[in-house]
C-alpha cells in the first residue's frame, strides 16, 4: 500500500482547523488520536526499564572507575552514575553549561548512567559535536509542535552545519505556509518553556514496530535501517521518535529558537518518492546568543550571492531552466578566471586536461555502480524512436534497454574508461585527468537554492590514477593544490579523515595501508584535522575539506578520495616493472568543487567587491569634461587591449564627484580620472574603490601595473598598486 494511502487511514484531524490568523489565536489543537497511544505505550515501556535498571543496581552493584577530563580519576557506581552527575561534582558552571558528553569515544546522554570503567568527556555547545546535539533536539521539539498543530506525519530530523530542519507527510495537497510559521514556533516555545526531559528507551523490533505502527515512514526507516535485535527512541513530552541520540538533559536548555524557512522535500527511501514539507530552524544555549546571530544573519543577507549575482549584473535564473544558471558577461567573466587560475595550477602540477561525453549508455553506470545507488539523481532518457521500457526507468530495475542513456551526474566512470582504452604501463603513472565537463544532477525543485544547488554544473573534477607507492606523494599534492588555491581565494580551512564505514568493500589490510598513509600525510601537513571514524565512502576513505568564508561560515566543496572499487570494477591494470599487470589506485580530487557554487561562496565572501583578479569591475574611465571623452575612449581602449575588464562614466547629467561616488558604489576596483592635464600629458589620475587618491600615473606604466597584479593574484591590488 503507498504511504499516502496508508496516511489517509490515520484519520487525523480536520486541517482547516490550522487555518491561523494571528499568533496570538494560536492555539494546539486536539492532538490526534495515535499520539495519545503512542505515549501511553512509551510510558508502559519506560516504567519497565526503569524498573530493571533499579533491580539490576541493587543486585549487581559494581564500582567502576571513571577518568574525568584533566585526568583525574573517580569511583562511580555501574548502572546508575550518570555524566551529569560527575559534572555537577566537577563545578555548577560546568553542569549548567555541558549539552552531552563522550564515554570512551562514544556520544552519550547526560542522564544516560554509565555501565564500565570509563574515559568521560564532556561536549558544549561550542563544539562542533556538541552543536549538533543541541540542533538535533531542537528539530525534536519542531517535530513535536508540527504533530500538535499540525497533525504532521514526522519523516526525518537531523541537525545540519549551520541548524536543523524536519522533514513532516501532510498529505499530497497541504503545505506548510510560511503565514503559519510563528505559530508554529510559538508552540515550540511553550515546549521549551516546559522543560520536558529527553528520555532514552531500548526497545524491541516488535516494540519499535507497535510505537510507529502509525507511521508508514518509521516502519519504513525501521525495515530498512534497524538491522540489531533492539534500538532506541527518545520522548520527550507528547513526542516519541526514532533515534540513536544522544540528546540535551531537557528542552528548557535551548534558550532561544527561531524558525527560518519552509519547503518542499523528497521522501526516497525505498518504494514510491513522496513529496514532504520541510521546516528549518535555528536555535541557542541563550537568547542573547540568537539575538548576536540575527545581526550576522542581517549582514550575510545583504551578502547574498542571488542579491549579489542580480545587482551586478553576474547571473539569473529562468522558470524555463530550473536549476540551471544564465551567467551573463560580466559573471561569465569572474567564471573564467575561476577556470584559468585552476587551469595554470593544472598546467603546472602536471594534469591532463580531457574531455568526455556528457550522455551514455546506462550500462556504463551499471558497471561502475552508479545505477545501484545513484539512478535517482541521474537524469534518464530514450533516444527518439526507442522502445520507452517503463522498466528502465524503474528504481527497483536492474536490466535496461539497451538504448537508455543517462546524462553523466560525475567524471570518474568516463576516466575510468580513458584508463582502459589501450595498455598502460608504469612509466605512465601517475596519470592526473583533469575535465571541466558538464554535469547534470536530478536535484529536487525545493532544494534548488541560487548557485549553492543547481541540477547544470561544473566541477574542477581529477582523477588520479597512481600506483600505491605513488599514493602518499599524491596526497601530499592534492593537499599543497588545495592550500594554495585557498590562500589566493582567501579562506581558512580544516581537514576530517573520514575513516571506514561499517559496510565497507574491499580488503581489510588494503584499508589499513591507505587509512595509515592519509594519517601519515595529514600530520606531516601541518594543519589542523579531525578524525571521523566510520564517516568514509563504502569505496575508499576520504579526506573531507571545510573551508571558511570572511563570515566565518562552513562550506564543504574540496575533497579527497581513494577509490578501490572502480578501479576492480572497470578492470584497470597497468604493466609494472616486473612486467606483470598490477592495478593502480584511484584518487577523486576537487578543490573548487562545484564552480558555480564557489562562485556563489566568493561573491558572498567579497561581498561583491571582488579581488582585481577576479573582477568584473577592475576599471572605469572617468573624463572631466566632453572635451576629454575622446582620450577617455583611448584609455579604455588601450586598457581593453590588454585584456582588462574597463567601462566608460561619460555621462555628462552628472558631476565627476557622484559619476566618483557611483563608480566606488559598484566596486570598481580603479577609477581613471582624466581632465585636461592628464589628457596633454597621457596619464591618468588613479582612485580606488576605497576612496584612495593614488594620483597621477603614466597611462601606459598604469595599464602594465594593472596587468602585473592581476596576473599574481593578490588580494589587495588597491593597496600595493
């Protein structure tokens, strides 16, 4: 039966009654029917473990040794000393202000009590892990007040970088209306206010199954990802839900919450994709803390790429090419610069640049792997004329027309393929194939979002395929390309390893080597990194890189992979020195990543005064008079010439001072200022965005200093000039 059907027989709440017309009408609902049950099961089954773990402390008292953070070490009492006890015995500021903890590596609950000897840890909010405690039960208490106002459906909820949303089924017709946000969130603040404690309950499959026996989406989750004989739930007031935690002690911790967007999302578990309502949200140990992040928020606002992108004329966007961007001239411009400045790190660096076909045969993408796992994101189609097989379009397929074609979503099964045209020998290797190629990723409409998320992109996409004594050399390249590319742009960033996953392929002892290599090249790098186990693709471990923007924001666009499935899978051999075949490995390698949505992170990080190099606005001429226009036109031409971005300001309805002002306005990087005496001389007079008079120069001694900058790259022309 489909989800929607099965929906239907809930017989929730008539949804009109949700029609708001101020925030303070608000008011919850009768909650639907099931969540009654659902909680009086909850309370059933929490009453019975607590009632074991009581029985199991007195009968198996055991004192257990607990090393707190600094060292020191304590006696605790297994099966029921909890983290926040300890903390509380540590200092008041330290229990008021820890948000979960770690035991023996392993995220835990504060009030979770502690089984064995233990190495214990506690996380704040400033912490990246601790963040992501405190938005996922934030997005537990949005999940919460969307069952109660809304009689929602709850899909998923997981904290983000930079928030939490969820996921919620309210049928194939309603939407979540932006008008009925600050109901909502006035709901989850009551919640807050209430300061309901988080309670973590093992539970059975059968239980599990009778708790969301309501849910067509958790019995769903439950089939294909509760794979042990129990798992855990959370409640938390009237919620039950799903979920691994660890979690706050209780919702009053978060002290402020703000409700940001709504959305269309897609349902793609397995069985029919199911349109969703998406709720984000942002929220704060303080409220002093949310107010602080409202002022950044105005300022990246007027940041934004798309505000940006529209003002200066860079790129649009059309209803008639969804998820596709229109870079216009002057966009089209800082675009290529982006794609030259990597291209001569290519050429430098010893990469191929190549070029592969962006349609092919679905069998390509069976064989590599992608049909498996990715066909949802793909782009299918039919040539005219061919048999159009419902089947080959079928998610559940696995033999197609021989005529399916899917546009390409990336470039290693290509490469791939470029490898094994001929016979390849030693000598050859490493082998570093660079494509700019098109791609084209099947994005769903509601996470479509400016230059961050497109469906038409390109990417600064190489393969290298080297032999495995050649791999820790590789590495140790990528990472100096990426160092050295993000110091021009002007970004900080911070390295993860990201180890092997649970349903890892291939060898142990070949994941050994390459996990102990990418270490071994890490700490030699000298920057810093993390260690994030069991984080790594199913094919290879990965090296994750996450730079940060002049606004301090996250954005994960360059990566590092090794892969010892494609190359098995496509068969790739080369002839070693023995003169046996051997097969080489294969690094994925991007530093821009997506060019469009580093395009996006640039501009917002310039905030749309773009470094000399990159600028659509390098120069203006600016003439005093009409009588100066013709000179004008020659320096503009002579600048043109040289392959400078250089405009013309002769309007002549308006004073060289505001045609001044409106040039600085728009970011040009120089003004050229030319009147009577810089024409009989052939100089110009020089001020910069900044409103820096740098004075009179020889146009021909100005144009090459211009040239000399952009083509080093620096970031401050208007300061060094």
């Amino acid at each position: 039966m489909g989800l929607y059907r099965r929906w239907r027989q809930l017989r929730l709440p008539v949804l009109q009654i949700c029609g708001l017309r101020t925030v303070r009408e608000a008011t919850v609902p009768n909650p639907p029917h099931w969540l009654a049950e659902r909680l009086g099961l909850f309370e059933e089954l929490w009453t019975a473990q607590v009632k074991r773990l009581a029985s199991r402390t007195q009968k198996e008292r055991q004192t257990i040794k607990i090393t707190l953070p600094g060292g020191q070490k304590v006696d605790a009492v297994a099966w029921n000393t909890t983290p926040y006890q300890l903390a509380q015995q540590m200092s008041s500021t330290v229990a008021d202000t820890v948000v979960a903890a770690q035991v023996n590596g392993e995220l835990y609950d504060l009030e979770r009590p502690l089984e064995t000897d233990s190495d214990l840890k506690f996380l704040t909010f400033s912490s990246a892990e601790g963040k992501a405690v405190f938005w996922h039960s934030s997005t537990h208490v949005l999940g919460a007040a969307a069952e109660q106002l809304l009689g929602a459906v709850l899909c998923r909820g997981p904290s983000t970088e930079c928030g939490f949303y969820h996921d919620f089924f309210l049928g194939k017709e309603r939407t979540v209306r932006g008008s009925e946000l600050p109901a909502l969130e006035q709901i989850c603040q009551k919640l807050v206010a209430a300061a309901h404690p988080f309670r973590r309950l093992e539970v059975s499959q059968d239980q599990l199954r009778q708790l969301f026996k309501d849910n067509p989406f958790k019995l769903r989750l439950i089939e294909e990802k509760v794979t042990g004989p129990t798992a855990t739930v959370y409640g938390c007031g009237m919620l039950v839900d799903l979920c691994r935690g660890p979690h706050l002690r209780h919702t009053g911790q978060i002290g402020g919450l703000k409700l940001l967007t709504n959305s269309s999302a897609l349902w793609r578990s397995s069985g029919t994709p199911e349109t969703l309502q998406r709720v984000s949200g942002i929220s704060f140990p303080t409220v002093e803390e949310l107010r602080a992040w409202e002022e950044w928020k105005g300022e990246a606002e007027l940041r934004d790429h798309r505000r940006i992108g529209k003002a200066q004329e860079l790129f649009f966007f059309h209803e008639l090419s969804p998820g596709s961007c229109f870079f216009l001239p002057r966009g089209t411009r800082v675009y290529n610069a982006l794609v030259a400045f990597i291209r001569a790190e290519y050429t430098r660096r010893g990469f191929s640049e190549v070029k592969t076909p962006t349609l092919f045969s679905a069998k390509l993408w069976e064989l590599s792997g992608h049909w498996e796992h990715y066909q949802e994101d793909m782009f299918v189609l039919q040539p005219p004329g061919s048999d159009r097989l419902a089947s080959s379009l079928s998610v559940c397929s696995t033999s197609h027309s021989t005529d399916t074609l899917a546009l390409k979503p990336m470039n290693c099964p290509a490469h791939c393929l470029m490898f094994a045209h001929r016979p390849r020998s030693w000598r050859e290797l490493p082998l570093r194939l660079a494509d700019f190629g098109v791609l084209h990723r099947a994005e769903a409409s509601g996470s479509l979002g400016g230059l961050t998320r497109l469906r038409c992109f390109q990417q600064d996409d190489a393969h290298i395929f080297c032999a495995p004594d050649q791999l820790e050399e590789e590495i140790q390249g990528c990472l100096d390309f990426l160092r050295s590319v993000y110091a021009v742009l002007g970004f900080s960033f911070r390295l993860a390893l990201s180890t092997r996953p649970s349903g890892f392929l291939g060898e142990s002892c070949l994941w050994d080597q390459a996990e102990q290599v990418l270490q071994r090249v890490l700490e030699e790098f000298g920057e810093p990194w993390d260690l994030k186990p069991g984080d790594g693709a199913f094919y290879g471990p990965k090296i994750d890189v996450h730079l940060h923007d002049a606004l301090g924001r996250p954005h994960q666009c360059g990566t590092i992979q090794l892969d010892f499935q494609l190359p098995l899978r496509f068969d790739l051999q080369y002839k070693g020195q023995a003169g046996v075949l051997e097969r080489p490995v294969l690094i994925h390698r991007a530093v821009l990543g997506s060019v469009e949505r580093m395009l996006g992170v640039l501009a917002e990080s310039y905030g749309g005064k773009w470094p000399l190099w990159l600028s659509p606005f390098q120069v203006v001429v600016i003439p005093v008079g009409a009588e100066q226009e013709e000179y004008a036109r020659e320096a503009q031409q002579r600048l043109q010439a040289a392959g400078l971005v250089c405009d013309l300001d002769a309007d002549s309805g308006l004073t060289l001072s505001r045609r001044v002002r409106r040039a600085q306005l728009a970011h040009y990087n120089f003004q050229f200022v030319v009147g009577q005496k810089e024409q009989s001389k052939k100089t110009v007079n020089i001020r910069t965005r900044d409103n820096r008079q740098l004075g009179e120069r020889d146009l021909t001694e100005a144009v090459q200093r211009l040239l000399e900058l952009q083509n080093t790259r620096v970031s401050d022309a208007e300061e060094v000039f």
